[in-house]
C-alpha cells in the first residue's frame, strides 16, 4: 500500500499550511502564533482543543466510539535564534528566528493526519494530538507533564517524528532502543583578582585558568571515561575582559555534554565540578559551575517501535523502513515523555538539505504527505476498529 490518498490529495494545502508556520517563526513558549493557527485548524477539523498545557502548547482530543483504548502522536512548534540565509518566497519574517530544526513540518504534518482523521474517523478509542513547545533545549515537555498532559490525555502508546537531512524523502527509520543522547548544559565562571596588565603579580588571572580549565575539561572523556561507553564534552563559549592592559576579576566557559545514559552524564557531572575547583585552586582562584541537564535519552519501546515499522513499511516498503541503526549525539526533548509512556521517535528522510540548526536549512515539502500518512496510518492500526 503506498501513502494514504485522501492525504495525498491534501499535499498543496500542507505546502501552504507549512510555509505559512516557516514565515512565522516563534521561539519556545512564545509560540503564540503558531499555537492559534494549530488551535484554529484543529477546531475546524470538529477536534476538541485544550490550550495552555505548557504554556504554550495545545493539545487536539478526537474520541470514536466507547474504547477506553488511546494513543498520542507529537509534534514541536519552537524555532530557534538563528538568522535565516534563505532566499525563497516563505522565508522568515522575523529577523533573527527561523524554523532551522523542521519543527514547521512536523506541527503540519500532524495537522494533515487530524484533518484526515477527523474526517475519516477509521478508528475506535481517543487520539490525543500533542503539540509541544519548546523543544529546543528550555523543557516544553517537561512543562506539559507538569501541567498534567498524561493524566489529562492518557495515551496506551506514544508517536513523535523527526526529519533527517540526507536521508532520502519517503525513508523512515524506526529503531527500537536508545536513539538520542542525554544532554547538559553547563556555565563555569572562573573568579580571580583582577589587576594591571603589567602587573599580574598583583593579581589572579582567571584568563589563564579558564584556559586551562577548557584543556582539562578536554581529558575528561578520554581518560576518565571507559572507552566503549559515548560520550561528548564541548566548550563552545570563553568570555573574559574587555581592555588590552586589564586582567579582569573573572571568565566564563559554557558548553555541552551528551551521554548516552544519564549515570554516565552524572559521573562528568561530577569531574567537571572537580576540575573546576581544583584548577582554579591551584592558581589562587575559585571556579562556580552551574551544570543543567536539560534532555534525557529518547529510549525506543521495543513493541512500539515494531507496530511503527510495519506501518512504515505499509506505506513505503519495507526496504526504505531502516530499522537498525547507532544511537546519536543529538538530543530531544521528547525523551521526557518517552520515559513516561511506551513510545517511538522516528526518522523521516528530509532529501538533500542543509544540516538541521543551519541558516540554509529548510523542510522538504516533498516529505510532508510521508509524515502525515505515518501519523494516520499508525492510528489506524492500533485503534483499528473490531472486525464484525
Ligand atoms: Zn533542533
Ligand atoms: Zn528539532
């Protein structure tokens, strides 16, 4: 079976749908627009529509017949602070935002499979349509299990997709396991003595101890950590001074970390910490860190993982259906509702694209129809109505 028509035949309006969410894009949990046009679509649909579970997120309930049965499918809204490079029709039009992670198509996409669902209504028990804000690395899902999200709108089982530059459109992926790493952010600010360039003596220079801080940090992984375990650890920001001739009182490093399992993430926790003190210590000086762990690990349920495979290959073939492959250093916010309920995060190809997170990237249109039909597809088949 290839896609599912009526979808098919709705691949303008996604088009349309789709660059409309690009031209607008809004960071997370200010998604104000883009939450009123899913609000708005959903209740055109005949969808129940429940608002401010995260802040800004939205939550779609369409219910067939008496099933006590129920399934969720995701998708994100959130943009991210980057200044698009692109020159089409749709770009951005707010400078210094765009949608650079695809969270565009997935919102679209997910409005496709309502649309259809609602019309359709080839099923029997509740779908909960989850629209999360804040993916990107400030706790949308988090704050819409705080908000009650699955005690509100329980889900048996749990779907979420994301695109994947350089896989080819009408590829998914769907791998049972640990897929994405856990991640953390860090902020370590190095306090010296501030004193007169030509002076040091007089002082303690936290320049020179950052820096030495950021070639320890870089030991961290490859002698404290045993060699067959994942991990990476990033300094991606160094900020200190702002004369020629003034040693200043104190420097900041930021980075990340991403692990594959969170006891591996506390243990860097931990050495980072150390290494801070003590090299700061030994030059005189003190080291404060501020160390977040802001994403979990996406863990794949094994059986959920398989019903979306077979829906996968329903729809593409079970040669375009990847169903084993190494876990990433990315992250995903969507691990936070993984751990709650059986879930899979799949990987749908995005063609030849710029990277996500660039200022080139965009959403392959071509793909939208692929991801709208897996979302219906996979309602279909697991509140399959009873045969009579
Ligand atoms: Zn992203
Ligand atoms: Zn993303």
């Amino acid at each position: 079976m290839p896609l599912i028509d009526d979808i098919v035949a709705m691949d303008e309006e996604l088009r349309t749908w789709r660059r409309d969410i690009h031209a607008h894009p809004e960071l997370g949990f200010e998604e104000h627009r883009t939450a009123d046009f899913v609000a708005k679509k959903l209740t055109e649909f005949g969808i129940d529509v429940v608002r401010g579970i995260g802040k800004t997120g939205v939550v779609g309930v369409l219910r067939e017949g008496n099933e006590t049965r129920s399934i969720g499918l995701r998708a994100d809204m959130d943009a991210l602070p980057i200044a698009e490079d692109n020159t089409v029709p749709h770009r951005s039009t707010c400078h210094g935002t765009m949608h650079a992670c695809g969270h565009d198509g997935h919102t679209t996409m997910l409005l496709g499979a309502a649309k259809y669902l609602a019309a359709t209504r080839n099923f029997r028990g509740q779908v909960n349509f989850i629209f999360q804000p804040a993916e990107e690395g400030i706790g949308g899902a988090r704050a819409m299990i705080e908000d009650g999200l699955f005690e509100k709108f329980p889900c048996d089982s749990l779907y979420a997709m994301h695109n994947a530059p350089g896989v080819p459109v009408g590829k998914f992926g769907a791998t049972a396991g640990i897929r994405t790493a856990a991640g953390a952010f860090f902020d370590i600010d190095v306090i010296g003595k501030g004193a007169h360039g030509a002076f040091p003596d007089q002082g303690v220079d936290p320049v020179l101890i950052a820096s030495e801080l950021v070639t320890s940090l870089q030991s961290i992984v490859s002698r404290n950590i045993r060699p067959s375990e994942t991990a990476v650890l990033s300094v991606t920001q160094f900020h200190a001074g702002d004369a020629y001739n003034v040693i200043p009182d104190r420097a900041r490093l930021s980075g990340t970390v991403r692990t594959l399992s969170v006891d591996l993430m506390n243990q860097i926790e931990e050495r980072v910490r150390q290494r801070a003190a003590s090299v700061a210590a030994a030059h005189g000086g003190t080291a404060e860190v501020d160390f977040r762990i802001v994403f979990h690990p996406v863990i794949n349920d094994e059986a959920t993982t398989s019903t979306a495979a077979n829906v996968c290959s329903g729809l593409v073939g079970e040669s375009d259906v990847i169903t084993s492959s190494p876990p990433g250093t990315g992250s995903e916010d969507f691990s936070f509702m993984s751990e709650k309920v059986p879930s899979c995060y799949l990987i749908l190809g995005n063609g030849i694209s710029a990277p996500l997170h660039n200022s080139h990237y965009d959403f392959n249109d071509d793909a939208l129809a692929y991801g709208a039909s897996f979302f219906a597809g996979v309602v279909e088949n697991v509140l399959a109505p009873a045969e009579t």
